[in-house]
C-alpha cells in the first residue's frame, strides 16, 4: 500500500506518469484490486496525501453525557482551590445526581479516575505521575469513635492579628470528627488543658490522648513540672496519655494534616484582627468541617460517621484493632511485661509501674503512666525471651 500512496501522490498531486498511462494494469500487475486503489486515489485527490482515518465509532453509549461532564466542570469551578479534587467533586456530584434524577435518564455518576480524565481534559488538573500512589500507603485507624483524640497546637500569624496566635486542636483518630479547636496567645499547658476539657466536655472523655513531645504536653525536655498539668488532665479523666516519639510527627499525622486543611479555609475568610475574632473563625470552620465537608476516610462528614457508630469507646473500653492491639501492662519484679506468652524486658527501676503497650504487627512500642515512650522493640517470636526494649 506504501507503493500505491507513494506512486499516487507522484502522479495526482505533482504530474508525475507514475502508472505508465495505464493505472489498471498497474495495479493488476502489483496485485492490488481496483476498488482499493481508487479509494486511495480519490483520498488523495481530495487531501493532497493518504492519512489513515480514526476507527473510533461516531457514538460511545459508555460516553460519559455531556450535562455530566459540564456538571464535573461547573462543579469544580465553584469549590474552592483547596477543595476542588475529585474525590470532593465526586461526594457533590452524587448528590446533585439524586436531586436531579439521573437515573431515570439513564445517566450514571462516573468514577472518580473518570473525572480526574474530564479534569485532564479540560486542562483544570496538571498530571502528577512521579506522585506518590494513595495505595502505596498504610493507613492506621482505631476502630472506634472516641478510643483516642490527637491534640496539637499550630501557629497562625497574619498580619491582621498584633502577634502570632497559637490554635490547638483536638482530633477524633477514627471519625477525625474536630472535637474541640480553641485559640491561645501561646502554646502552654494551661491553653492545651482548657482545649482538653472542651473535647471532654462536648464528646466525652476518650480511651487514649495522644500528643507530641512540646512543651504544652509534656515535662520530658523540660525541667520545669508546669507541663505535668497537662499529665494530671488526662490522667485524672480516666484517659491514658500516650506522646509520640521525638522526631516522628507520623504518629500524630492525622491532627498534623488537619492543619493544613483548616489553614485553607482560613485562607478564604476575611482576616481577623483580634484573638476574639480569630476564636469565632475557629468555631465555625468546627461546624462546616464537621458537619458539612466531606471526608474521604468515610465519604461522609466526620459527625456523619460519628453519628453512625454502634459503639462509642472510652476509659472503660480499651481499644481493640484488627491490625493493632492497646493493651496495659504491669511491669514485675523482675522488670518485664509479657506480650503474647513471651517476656519483654523494661528494666528494674520501673518495676510494680503500669505500662501502656501498642502492638502493630510484630512492632512493639511501650508508654509510661505519663505517656513517655519507654522504648520499642520487633518482636522475634522464634526467641522466647525478646530482651530488652530499645531506648525511644
């Protein structure tokens, strides 16, 4: 066929006597039927070249309809920048597909890799290939609502604001319901409690409080005890205060990416000038976050999914995971707990002390009464003894 094209645009477009003065004996000698040939001939009278034409067929009743995609589109124009990815397109798209009764249209909702594609398409979304796949990533949840509240403090500085405000929020690890935000002139151990007892107040008292190593929350790298009022909070409260290890901000991920999402929205609303205003901000961001946002942890807002719990955890009701297990241990005689049959040494000074221990897997990580990380350990389970733990 290379020949044929090649001889017919010698011949139709620059003059050329490519064929002999007889195109049908050319073509019966170089066994090509006739049919074929003026196809390709009239082809190429008419665009100056043989180009192949797509296959793809004029209709596609898998094609997404074009109200949908103007709907993905629209969609997303009019959520913010900070809440405009597909995922938050999609939850929007469900509902307005029931306020308008697609299906009765015969429309479906598309999947979400089907909207990223529009996206795409209408040039709204810039690829990222060498990202990172979500499923590459191990996601760690308790099993229920109030089995542990992660608190942390963020710095907001604006220049509205006379000094740089410190806002501490506490986090539902399993609903990531914001059970409590509340803004400080800094970060102590007295703003941090009262934050505390507003979680307390408003959901109740949690199973585990769990917080980085700054200085609000813990003495360990501090030799003054104003922080051990923090201890005394939770400790008082019937909870368990568990810190994460230094130089580790995983541990409290959920409440540290949280931040970024409530600086978002910051972003969008009109500056505060005082600590009073900036704490009215907080409140409400607390109310649309909770009730209105979508998560995609339970594809519903937090309160959603907290509201939908059978049960409810609490100091009286230790967390029990499939992929994790919370247990309290008391240290013997000798310095040891035993976990799973086999004894794990902490060491002689620790002895008759109660030991908060998690268990992820094989990897063993042991808290104090204060929540200070005594150590961890990868569990071996061909030794019976596992020695002792490694210093946090």
């Amino acid at each position: 066929m290379k020949l044929l094209d090649a001889a017919l645009v010698a011949a139709e477009v620059h003059g050329a006597d490519a064929f002999e003065g007889n195109f049908a004996r050319w073509c019966r000698v170089n066994g090509i039927s006739r049919a074929t040939a003026y196809r390709h001939r009239q082809r190429i009278i008419e665009d100056g070249a043989w180009t192949a034409l797509s296959r793809r067929p004029a209709t596609s009743r898998n094609a997404t309809p074009e109200r949908v995609r103007d709907a993905i589109i629209t969609i997303r124009e009019d959520l913010p920048a900070h809440e405009n990815g597909a995922e938050q397109i999609l939850y929007r798209l469900n509902a307005l597909a029931a306020e308008q009764s697609w299906a009765e249209r015969g429309w479906m909702v598309p999947a979400r890799s089907t909207v990223h594609r529009i996206l795409v398409g209408a040039g709204l979304v810039v690829p990222e290939p060498r990202k990172r796949p979500r499923s590459s990533y191990r996601r760690f949840s308790y099993a229920r609502p109030r089995d542990c509240y992660q608190i942390d403090a963020t710095i907001v500085s604006l220049p509205t604001l006379p000094c740089p405000a410190v806002v501490f929020e506490v986090l539902d690890d399993h609903t990531r319901v914001l059970v409590a935000t509340h803004v400080a002139s800094s970060e102590n151990s007295t703003a941090a409690v009262r934050a505390l007892q507003q979680a307390f107040d408003a959901y109740g008292v949690p199973a585990l409080v769990l917080s980085d190593n700054g200085l609000a929350f813990s003495a360990r790298f501090s030799k003054s005890t104003a922080s051990t009022r923090f201890t005394r909070a939770v400790t008082d409260s019937g909870a368990r205060l568990i810190h994460s290890s230094p130089h580790h901000p995983q541990t409290c991920g959920k409440v540290e990416r949280h931040h970024q999402t409530f600086k978002a929205w910051l972003a969008t609303q009109d500056p505060p000038t005082t600590l009073t205003q900036l704490q009215r901000l907080c409140h409400a961001y607390q109310r649309w976050y909770n009730t209105q946002r979508r998560h995609s942890v339970h594809d519903a807002p937090p309160q959603t999914a907290w509201q939908a719990a059978p049960l409810l955890g609490g100091p009286e009701l230790l967390p029990v995971q499939q992929d994790a297990f919370v247990t309290v241990r008391k240290v013997s005689s000798t310095g040891a707990i035993t976990i799973r049959s086999r004894p794990v040494t902490i060491g002689l000074w620790r002895a008759g002390e109660t030991a908060t221990t998690l268990l992820d897997g094989d990897h063993l990580t042991v808290y104090a009464a204060d929540g200070q990380p005594l150590g961890h350990l990868q569990l071996d389970y061909s030794k019976k003894h596992q020695g002792r733990l490694i210093a946090a």
